[in-house]
C-alpha cells in the first residue's frame, strides 16, 4: 500500500535577538558603550526610537512596513526594561532572545498613531502621566469642574485606580484624580485607536501599553484586569479632554533652597553642603531655563576647591549623577560632561558611584535623567540638586 505523508509543518521565523532589535529601532552599540546603568541605557534607546519612528511615519511618507518592525522592536525591548532583574544590561545581552516580548504585542492590527503623537511624546524625557492605585485612603481627588465625578472633598479610596501628573515644580507626580474623574489629555487619545471605527477593548489596551515609560507611567505594576479597566475608559471619546496645542516641558532642574530637614542616619533630608551642594528638597527633576541653561553663551564655570569653596567640604558624602551635562562640555553622548563634573566632585571630597543606594545622599541631576533612578532618589529621600545649585 502506498504510504501516506502528512505535510510538514510550517517553520517559524527565528524569534529575534536584543542586538537585532536594538538595530531596528536605530540603536548602534557605540550609543550603549559609554552608559553608567540601565536608565540611561534606556534614555538613549528612546531617543533613537523617536528618532526613527518620526522619520518613517506613513503620515511623512515612510514605509508602513519598517514603521512597524520599529514598533514591534521596541515594544520587545520595553519588555525588558520593565522586567529587567538587577545587572541586567542591553549592551551585555546582545544575543539574548528578544522575540516573546515581540509576540506578545501581536495580535489585530490598529490604527497608527499620528505623527503628532509620536511628536509630542519624543518632546519628554519623562512620562507626563501616573497611573497606580491609591496608596493609602487619605489624598484628595483633585478633579474640577464638570470633570469631577465625585463629592466634593472626597478621597480616594486605598487601592483605587488614581491618575497624577508631573509637576514641572516638584518633579514628582500630584494632582491625583479617581480614574473616572480623568479627562484623557490629547497628548494620550492622540496614540489611541478612534472609538468611532474600534471598539475592541483589546486595541485601546495595547495602545496605553505602547505608551508605558514614554508618555504614562506606572503601568506595568497594573493588573489585567486594572489594564482593561483603564482601557475601557479611554476607549470612551467622552472622556477625553478637548484638543490643546501643549508646550513641552524644560528639561533643567530648577534651583531650589537646601535641605532644610536635619540630617539623619537615613536617607530623609540630607545635604551635601560645601561646593555649594545646596541641596533640594523638591526632588525636581525639570529644571527652568533660570538654572541650567544650554545656550552657548552661558557655560558652567567649575568652582576650585579653596577658592570658589572650602575644601573638603565634600568628604563623606556619595553622589549620584544622572542625565548629561552639555554646559560643562567634554565627552560624547551620554557621557557628556560627567568627566569633569565626577572630577569637580572628588576635588572637593566626594564620593561618585553610578547606583543609588542606601549610602547616596545627592543625587546631582542633568539634562535628560533617568526616570528609575530619579525615582529610587524620591524614594529613599535623596536630595536632589542641579548644578547651578552646586555652585552655590
């Protein structure tokens, strides 16, 4: 009798690597060399995903096809950093598989988001938007106006979805309003499927996912059914705010006055003093054009120790950078100034390392910073300070 072979089965494409999808978003791996941590790892992947993705928008005429490999690269490498485990790095796993977070972004195809939305996220170094439940039963829903959904002086309950936003004073997140009193900025219905044409719940969950650690933050400690929750109001074209043309955010500290809480064992309140180290309590991490300016004409002068300040008046003390420092000048990329800013610090008795721990009492701040590592400063209560405040 004749033998019957059944067909074999197709083959999968090979599941891509973290080097192959760092190169389709149009990172080369001179742009990882010179990076102190993860954080500014992921500060310059953004960059170049901005970079490309404005450039092959369908909307300016570009290939809908790379435009999509580009999202989809990202998206794998998103996944990353959000479970990334201690030690991890993009430049030392080049071979490593990135290809489940690539399917996990699978799925029906949806609309593409304007060239505007992605325009107006690339503008921000940090996520403009928190969404995270309510902590404690105690803060006040600040909503208004025919947003307001709730009483008036009513709390948000503990573990209640709550939406904030960054205070370019403060540099932390405030303004907390119930889910249901939100009205949907444009910077975020801009990236959403349009509610007249979709209505799968699904779309508008990927869509606010695309949006993790570039415009919202906070979402990838949501639940599933957290995530639906969210989607399914945003979903809602009722819920979002009328269209504003938005102003991007400074990205310079602004100087604020030292700590004023005495210093402790802990890590609450602490000053680097000397050098001028005024540090901030504010934890702000948007400086105004008043504090660290860029322009050419105005160029941080290094203060010398004995002259300009006590010396020694440093010793003791463990800083932190994070972001760049163009007004110093020297070196490449992201490392840009921190040669001579790390040799200001020792001159005048400190310490620098590249993590915040529980040793790390200034976290000096420059153009572009991390967002994790700015936050693991809010937390432990790091004073946060530029440079002007520095040479104070």
């Amino acid at each position: 009798p004749a033998l019957h072979c059944s067909a074999p089965a197709p083959s999968l494409p090979p599941m891509p690597t973290v080097n192959a999808s760092l190169a389709d978003v149009g990172v080369t791996p001179s742009m990882l060399a010179d990076c102190a941590d993860l954080d500014e790892e992921w500060a310059a992947i953004k960059r170049a995903y901005f970079k490309k993705v404005l450039k092959t928008h369908p909307d300016k005429g570009g290939d809908p096809a790379v435009f999509r490999k580009t999202q989809s690269a990202f998206e794998s490498l998103r996944s990353l950093y959000d479970g990334a485990s201690p030690g991890f790095y993009f430049a030392s796993c080049g071979d490593q598989t990135a290809g489940a977070a690539a399917a996990s972004v699978g799925g029906p195809a949806m609309d593409t988001p304007s060239w505007e939305f992605y325009a107006e996220a690339a503008a921000e170094a940090v996520p403009l938007y928190r969404v995270e439940r309510a902590k404690s039963g105690r803060s006040l829903c600040k909503a208004q106006g025919s947003a307001r959904h709730c009483g008036a002086e009513e709390c948000i309950a503990k573990d209640e979805l709550r939406v904030g936003w960054l205070d370019s004073e403060s540099g932390s997140y405030g303004g907390w309003v119930h889910l249901k009193c939100w009205r949907v900025p444009n910077r975020v219905w801009l990236g959403l499927p349009d509610p007249a044409r979709i209505s799968d719940i699904a779309a508008f969950t990927r869509a606010l996912l695309s949006m993790g650690g570039v415009l919202l933050s906070g979402l990838a400690a949501l639940k599933p059914d957290e995530m639906r929750q969210l989607a399914r109001f945003c979903s809602n074209s009722a819920n979002w705010a009328r269209r504003v043309q938005l102003k991007p955010l400074s990205h310079t500290l602004t100087s604020r006055p030292a700590c004023t809480s005495p210093p402790s064992a802990g890590t609450a309140g602490r000053s680097a003093g000397g050098a001028g180290a005024a540090a901030s309590t504010s934890g702000a991490i948007v400086p105004s054009s008043s504090s660290s300016s860029l322009s050419a004409s105005r160029k941080f002068v290094i203060p010398r120790p004995g002259k300009d300040g006590p010396a020694n008046s440093l010793a003791g003390k463990t800083v932190v950078l994070s972001g760049i420092f163009p007004e110093v000048g020297g070196g490449t990329g992201l490392s840009l100034g921190k040669v001579k800013v790390t040799a200001m610090i020792q001159a005048f008795g400190g310490r620098v390392t590249s993590a915040i721990s529980g040793k790390t009492d200034v976290l000096l701040v420059g153009k572009e910073p991390g967002y994790a590592k700015v936050s693991q400063a809010q937390g432990r209560g790091v004073c946060l300070i530029s440079l002007e405040d520095a040479r104070q």
